[in-house]
C-alpha cells in the first residue's frame, strides 16, 4: 500500500486528476447519459479544485503519507460538492446523497487509479 504514496510526484497528480475525472465520466454517463463540457464544469471543477488545493494544503504531493491522502479527500471532496451546490444555487437531501457516494467512489477510484499506476510504473521502472 505505500506504494501508492510513494508514486513521482507529477505521475501522483496525474493519476490523481484521471481518477476524478473518471469519476465525473462515470457520473455524467450515469445520471445525465452523456458527458458534456457543462457537465464537466459543474461537476469536476469544484470537486477537483478543491481537491487539488486540499492537496497543497495538507503536502499530499511534496511529503505523501497516508493522512495527508485522507485528509485530501476529506477535505477536496467535502469542500467541492459544497461549493458545486453554491454554484447551483441549490442545497437539499440530494447533496447529503451525492457527497457519501463520491466520497466513496472518490476515494475508490483514486487508490485504484494509484495503484494502476504505480503497477505500471513497477513494470515500465
């Protein structure tokens, strides 16, 4: 499981960005049929925005350790569904919904793309 954390870090912040942007991907096909560049933007802006500031906050790409991660996505998830229903205009029962499923498939879809990667790297290294 270190390896996850120990992965370069701009390959850290890539797969990072893709795990996200799967998880928008998955999302947007889900529950609006197909992706658009609107779609993108209301989703994956705030979430990754707030992700990757998150990141910088807690050192998750300069000193990675596991609390840092947890912290990152505790933190960037949270904060970007928030800001994603400021941007809408609207706070009801579904964000409570939305923000437990993506906190879970966030963090599924992260340490999946993570150790996709850090396999890849293993082989390619």
């Amino acid at each position: 499981m270190s390896r996850l954390l120990r992965l370069p870090h701009r390959t850290a912040v890539a797969s990072d960005l893709v795990a996200l942007v799967a998880f928008v991907t998955v999302g947007l096909l889900n529950h609006h049929g197909g992706v658009s560049a609107t779609g993108y933007a209301r989703d994956l802006l705030p979430i990754g925005a707030c992700w990757f500031l998150a990141a910088g906050a807690f050192d998750l790409y300069r000193r990675p350790r596991w609390s840092a991660l947890v912290e990152t996505w505790l933190t960037g998830v949270t904060v970007g569904i928030l800001v994603r229903a400021l941007v809408l205009w609207r706070l009801d029962s579904d964000d409570a919904v939305f923000l437990g499923v993506a906190l879970c498939f966030t963090l599924l879809f992260v340490l999946a793309f993570r150790a996709a990667t850090s396999f890849a790297v293993r082989r390619l290294g």
